[in-house]
C-alpha cells in the first residue's frame, strides 16, 4: 500500500510531536529525511526499536529527534511504520512532515492509519470505534467500557453468535438441499432453543447501552413543577451561578435554559424549564408545551414541589405525568413549616428529597439519589456492551430477525421463511464487526477520527 504520514500528536504547542509514516516504503521515506550519527538505516533497524539523529529537509537541519521502528505485522496498523519524535512546536513538526512527504510519502486522511489497520486484520469495527471511545473517555467507568471494546469483548461475542447462526444455517440447508440423503430432520424445538440462545446473548450486548452513552452525553434531566416552587433557583444552585432568571413573579422562566453540571462521574445536562401551570398568556403556554415535550425525551425528571405550601391542581397534574418515569420529587423550602403532603407525592415518584435551594440545604442528599438512580454497579462491561448507535442498531435489527424467526417457528410457517431471517440477521452482525460493512459504513466510522490516528 502506498505510504501515509501525518502528526499524531495535538496540533497545539507541547513538549514533543510525533509524525507517524506507514506503508511498504516508510522506513525507506525515514532513511531520507533522518541521519543517526552512527549512520544506522531505519530498514536495518528491529522493530521495536529507537534511534537518535537528526531530521533534514534538503540537507538542511531542522530538528533533533528520535526514531522508532515497527515492522509489519508487529505495529498500530500491521505495515511498515517508522515515528519520528521531535520537538513539539507546530512549526518544526509541520516543516518535518513536509520534508517526509516531499520525500515521497502521501498526507493521511482522518483516521487513516486505523483504517489500515481495520484492513490488515489488526482489528474489528467495533475495535476501532473503541479506539475512539478511549480518545474521548473523559471519566474511569468510560475508560473502563472502551477498553473491554477495544479488547474485542463485543467481537467476541458476535463471533460466538455469528458461528452458532452459520452452524443453524448450515443445518437448514443441508436438510432442505439434500432431502435424499439421510440428515436427520432438524428439530423445530432444537432449532427454538438455539435461536432462544442466540437471543439472549443478542440481549445482554445492549443492556449496558443507555448507561454507557448517559456517560458519553451526560444525562439529560429536566427541571419540572409549577411556577415559583424555586425550580430556577434550585437550576443556579446546582450550575453554581445566577443563570436562570428568578423573581417572586409567577411564570418569567419562559423557556428553557441549559446547563451541564457534574456529578461524581456523571454530568447533568440541565434544562430549567417554563413553570408547567395552567395558563392563558400565548407566550407562556409555549413555554409549557415545550417543558411537556422535553418531559418525554428526559433521561431524568427532577419535579420539584414547593413544600411551604399543600399540594394544589397543577402540582397533581405534573404528578399524573410522571408516573412511570425516571424521577426525583424535591420538596423545596425546607427552611419554612412544611404543609405539602411527603407521602401523596411518595406514591406516584418513589424518591423524594427534601432541600432548601435558597439556603444551598440538602442538595447532597439530591446529588446522591441521582447517583443511586444510575449506579452501574450491576452492569459488568467486561460482558460486552455496544457503545455507539451504529453498533446498537445493527444488534437491534439482528434482534428482530431473531424474534420473528421465533415466531415464525412457533406459527408453523415454512423453514424457507425462517431461513432467510436467520441470514438476514447474520447480514447485521457483519456489518456490525465490519466483516462485511459497506465503504460508506466503514468510511463513517473512521470519519469521526483525527488525521494523525
Ligand atoms: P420558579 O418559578 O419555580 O423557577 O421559582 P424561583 O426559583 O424563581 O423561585 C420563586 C421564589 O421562591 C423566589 O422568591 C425564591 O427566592 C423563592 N425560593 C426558592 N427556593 C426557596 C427556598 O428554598 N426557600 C425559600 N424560603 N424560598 C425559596
């Protein structure tokens, strides 16, 4: 393949730069632009092993460097690989990578070295989104996912499936290609429990999902409740700044107004909403109508409830909406007499907490119910869990061609039938692990990669 180069390292200022060249002919493109003193070649180099010299560009000197060398299969992307490590200002790294491709090597594209090595064999799609996770991993349970990825945990599993598939397959075909021959005839209940395997193992791939993106994303809660119950000042409490708009007049939230916070390792990606109430200002009720829809797309709803005061009708209305949902009731005011009823509220949202957002009172007592809410301690990553929407969808669709040729069996319908929705769920997982993923797929993976990875 023809040879790449690029700058791994952040284009910003820093105490070393890397420019990585890969392909058949890099370490000959290294012998032209480094001289180590003792007049070592990179082709006569191991792999695995460094040089000290110097970089030049027309024999002019322009940096003292190191080099190292991997030899295909043994390097990030299984070909030749040479890395020059030089000073890290962006003038000298950039001059060095002009000089490399001056001397014959072509500029890579994003992600190109680990779409070589997707290529090569050295990993599979998933592994390569993985190399991605980590990049971007910005907290230990991330980190911890991302590396259970790219040690192939999701692979595996897949492969697992996919040869159990290939195995059903096999024996539908022979049985219905060959009815002379004496294959035995294959059992519908067999066949039931091996797809009934297949299923759950389908399953537990994307149980861990919601969890792992809420850590990618952060977690989307929406502040609720009728105006005045201290929603906006709960909001400023939380982001730690006057940001909301609060005032003793009913309804000047109007919008919605965002914030990330964090906590622990979790992040909040905050709405404060309008105040949900009934109303006859045009402008207002807009406001409403989009605290409603946002309600629904939520990842966490905290309502909140002005505990200096009983229930009234609108709080009751917000309260018939939140049933069923991922929530915290917060009984605010905790600094007044409390009149509001703890254990009304207590039967349609089961955790509550009561907290002065004034008085800055009880807002650990929040920030641990939230974590309690989305502990991961009965998610084993190590299991294998997708981590991205492409990955869940693929698993998604193989699903589903798996539950209808369930059903399909269990209605009697023809092996033919039930054949080609095995293969079409065996299409899915392919293209999941990149085995038989089209260009635009595999191109769209690797597009969200810098040019230097
Ligand atoms: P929102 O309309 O729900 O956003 O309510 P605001 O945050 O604007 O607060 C309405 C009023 O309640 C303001 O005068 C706040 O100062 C007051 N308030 C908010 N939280 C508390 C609290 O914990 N204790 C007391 N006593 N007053 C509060």
């Amino acid at each position: 393949m023809s040879v790449i180069a690029g700058i791994s390292t952040p284009n910003a200022p820093g105490g070393i730069a890397v420019i990585r060249i890969s392909g058949d002919s890099a370490l000959e493109i290294a012998d032209r632009v480094f001289k180590a003193p003792n007049g070592k070649k990179a082709v006569d180099m191991k792999g695995y092993t460094c040089a000290y010299g110097h970089v030049y560009d027309d024999g002019q000197l322009i940096d003292e460097c190191i080099l190292t060398v991997f030899k295909a299969p043994h390097s990030y992307t299984g070909e030749d690989v040479a890395e020059i490590s030089c000073h890290g200002g962006l003038f000298v790294t950039k001059k060095i990578l002009r000089a490399v491709l001056k001397n014959g090597a072509e500029p890579s594209g994003a992600g190109e070295f680990t779409k070589r090595a997707f290529i090569n064999g050295k990993l599979d799609l998933t592994q390569a989104d993985a190399v991605m996770d980590i990049i971007s991993a910005k907290g230990d349970t991330e980190l911890k996912m991302a590396e259970s990825l790219r040690k192939g945990t999701v692979f595996n599993k897949i492969t697992s499936v996919r040869e159990k598939l290939v195995k059903i397959l096999g024996d539908l075909s022979a049985w219905a290609d060959y009815p002379e021959e004496d294959i035995p005839e294959v059992e519908p209940d067999v066949l039931q429990s091996e797809l009934n395997d297949v299923k759950s193992e389908l399953e537990s791939l994307i149980k861990g999902y919601d969890y792992g993106r809420i850590l990618r994303n952060g977690i989307n809660t929406v502040i609720v409740g009728r105006p005045n119950v201290g929603k906006s000042t709960l909001f400023n409490c939380l982001s730690g700044f006057e940001r909301s708009i609060v005032t003793d007049i009913a309804g000047t939230t109007r919008d919605v107004v965002e914030e990330s916070v964090k906590i622990g390792e979790l992040v909040l990606r905050l709405s404060d909403t309008a105040g949900i109430r009934e109303t006859s200002d045009i402008i207002e009720g807009i406001g409403v109508d989009i605290a409603f829809r946002k309600l629904d797309e939520a990842d966490l709803i905290i309502a909140v409830f002005d505990g200096s005061c009983p229930l009234c009708e609108d709080d009751f209305k917000i309260l018939e909406k939140l049933q069923n949902k991922r929530c915290i009731a917060v009984i605010n005011k905790s600094d007044r007499e409390i009149l509001s009823d703890e254990q009304i509220i207590n039967k349609y949202i089961e955790n509550t907490v009561m907290i002065s957002a004034k008085n800055n009172d009880g807002i650990e007592k929040l920030q641990s119910a939230v974590e309690n809410i989305f502990e991961a301690s009965e998610i084993n990553f190590d299991n294998g869990t997708v981590s991205n929407e492409r990955q869940k969808k693929c698993v998604d669709t193989a699903l589903l061609q798996i539950n209808e040729s369930i059903s399909a069996l269990e209605s009697g319908v023809m092996l033919d039938a039930v054949t080609v929705l095995i293969d079409e769920a065996l299409q899915s997982l392919l293209e999941l692990t990149g085995e038989k993923a089209s260009e635009t797929v595999v191109n769209e993976v690797f597009s969200r990669f810098c040019v230097g990875k």
